[in-house]
C-alpha cells in the first residue's frame, strides 16, 4: 500500500543519513545513541498502531515497514525500539487503563521518555511462568521483590513494565508500571560484554521491597497468559528484524562484489560468490513473505501465536545463513564493522534467542500443530 511504502522510504531515508555514518563507533562503544531520541520522535514511529496521546495510529504493516528499516541499518537500534514501543508502549496502551495511557504514552511516544519490559529472570528464561519475582498488596499499593535479567533500556529507562506474581491471587501473573528513576527500591547494573546487539542496553534489575501505588498495576494482565498474547504479538515485529538485518547484509555485499577487484575482474564476476548472493536475496524474499502473511493475518483478526511464533524461529534461522553468507563473500573484511556485514552477523545472533528462542518458538507453533506440548520431559529421576 501506498502509505505502508512511504513510511519505509521516510525511515530509510533517516536511517541513511542520520544514523548509518556514525553508528558503528556508538556499537564498538556499547553506548546508546541518546542524541537520535528527538529526531525519532520528529520521525512519528512511536506509538505501536495506538491512536490518541501522542501515537502515530499506525497499522501493524506500517509499524513491521518502519522496524524493518530500522534494522537494515543497525539492529540493536531496532531492538531498542521494539522494547520501547512493541512491548512496553504496547502494553501500557492495550491492557492499562485511559489514565495509565494519558499519563505515560505521549512522552514515550516522542523519545523524550525510553520504556523497558521486565520478564525475564535470572533463572527463568524459556520457562517465563516459573517466574519468581512477587507483587504483595500492602496499604495503598503492591510490594514488588525479586530479580530481572536482559532487560532492554533497563539502565536509563523512565518507564517500565514490570511482570511479577500476584500472592494475594494463587500466584498469577500481574503487570506493574514502574518509574525507575524515582522508584525506592529498584536498582539497576548495565550488563557488560555483549557480543550481540551492543548498542541496547541490557540490564540487571533488582527490586526489593518496592512499593508501587495501586493506580500503577496494569488491570488488563491478571495472568501468564494475558503476557504470552502480548509476546505473540510482539513477535511478529521482531519477525521483520532479520529481514532488515539481511536486507542490509546484501546491499553490502551487493556493492562490495561490484567495486573490489581480485585476478582482473569484479568479485562479482566469480560464480560461487554469484550463487552466495543470490542465496541470500531468495532468502529476503521468503522471510519477508513469511513475516507478512502473519502481519495481514494479526490485521484482519485470523492470526495465532502458533503462526507467529513460526514466522520469528524460521525468519531467524533464514537470517543466520544470510549473515554467514555475507561474512565469507567479503572475506577478512568480514570481521570488521567498518563493513557493516561483521556488525550485522553478530546482531543476527541475538535474534535467533530472545522474543523466545528458536527451539521454543518451533514448539509453539508444532503444539498448535499437532496439540501436543513438548516443552517438558514427562517424568524426570531424581
């Protein structure tokens, strides 16, 4: 659709020229990029397809356009966005209540706020239920305590979504807005050394004894299962990463064949590099027809998270080959971000895990297959 393509062209046009010349020293630094915030919010891609309080109003097309053009330049960028608009904007305005909404979207929505997600715990990865983070009623509020783990945005986030165990209901799962720089209680350690996605910030969160006012907890979020429709959901954004990372892989590749000489002619000229390239335009193609036909199914209502879940393990197994490709077609150039390829291979690798993993997402989908659970072994000696 028209509108759905000027959007694409407008984030890649901002991408180009404001992001792509700079962002590789931000990446070897594992620094964010905090001076591009005001200039996302001039771009109008905050708000996750929400109308009102501040949100573009955007279709779920138009938001995986702007994602994926995000990623073809840098992906951790992206993923920094999906964190912030996907899961925590998206949470907030789709299962919170209009003063939740009115209060915390039109700052998020312009960058001048970053938002973050917390599920995931140190110990409970795949298995998210056996989270053992608590919420506690208490006078006036809950009291949240417990540990997070790989939390995007965590170490300079104004907002964030916070899942935890409600004691006073058998232990299900509630969602709690939480303000970290003005939360008592809450503390947060960066966590170094990534090799992966170097520009998002992920972090360690720490809550003990934490006391967030009643307003704050999310009423549409009363079990785990109300935060795995969300993740089916958001996965089908994050389908659309690994087609921007491969679209970038290959106008890399593309160039770098046609510019670099070797034995008198192009790179281009030779055939295995021919067939390499091609492998992974095939692959752009398919992953991007796998990641839009959930795309139009979640729009007209006929998706499911089986679908979803589908559309992220294989675009990200697809995405992987396209990188190891572009790493042997450029050579010893292929371990240096200077070219872009070597940045975009290491990114590649996180996809292939969060959002769920790939085997995780593969049983998803093979258990709305066949109706059968295989996450679990059925029995287990002691």
């Amino acid at each position: 659709k028209l509108e759905e393509k000027e959007i694409r062209l407008r984030v890649r046009t901002f991408m180009e020229k404001e992001v792509a010349p700079n962002i590789g020293s931000y990446w070897e630094k594992a620094e964010f990029p905090h001076h591009l915030r005001p200039k996302l919010g001039e771009l109008g891609i905050g708000g996750c397809g929400q109308t009102g309080n501040g949100c573009n109003g955007w279709t779920l097309m138009q938001e995986a356009m702007a994602m994926m053009e995000l990623a073809r330049v840098d992906a951790s960028l992206s993923l920094a966005f999906l964190v912030h608009d996907s899961l925590c904007m998206y949470t907030i305005g789709s299962k919170g209540t209009p003063e939740q909404a009115a209060k915390y979207l039109p700052k998020l929505a312009s960058f001048e706020h970053m938002g973050c997600w917390a599920m995931t715990e140190p110990n409970w990865g795949s298995d998210a239920a056996s989270m053992e983070t608590t919420a506690e009623k208490v006078p006036g509020g809950w009291k949240l305590n417990g540990k997070k783990r790989w939390i995007g945005n965590s170490t300079f986030a104004d907002v964030c979504v916070v899942y935890a165990k409600n004691l006073e209901d058998g232990g299900n799962v509630n969602a709690f807005i939480v303000e970290p720089k003005t939360q008592v209680g809450w503390s947060v350690e960066k966590m170094d050394n990534k090799t992966s996605m170097r520009i998002t910030q992920n972090g360690d969160i720490t809550l003990v004894n934490a006391i967030v006012p009643d307003e704050q907890r999310i009423p549409g979020v009363i079990s785990f299962a109300d935060a795995t429709k969300h993740l089916g959901f958001s996965r089908i954004i994050a389908a659309w990463q690994p087609v921007g990372i491969a679209m970038g892989i290959y106008d890399m590749c593309h160039r770098y064949l046609m510019e670099r000489k070797q034995f008198g002619a192009p790179l281009a000229a030779q055939q295995l590099h021919q067939e390499r390239l091609m492998r992974i335009l095939g692959n752009i193609q398919a992953m991007a027809l796998m990641a839009w036909k959930v795309t139009r199914l979640e729009e007209e209502g006929r998706n499911s998270t089986g679908r979803a879940s589908l559309a992220k393990a294989w675009n990200t197994m697809r995405g992987r080959e396209c990188a190891s490709l572009g790493r042997e077609m450029l050579g010893g150039n292929g371990i240096v971000h200077d070219y872009h390829v070597a940045k975009a291979f290491a990114d590649m690798e996180a996809t292939h895990t969060y959002e769920g993993t790939y085997d995780v997402n593969m049983l998803v989908a093979a258990r709305e297959m066949t109706g059968i659970a295989a996450f679990k072994p059925r029995s287990v000696k002691k």
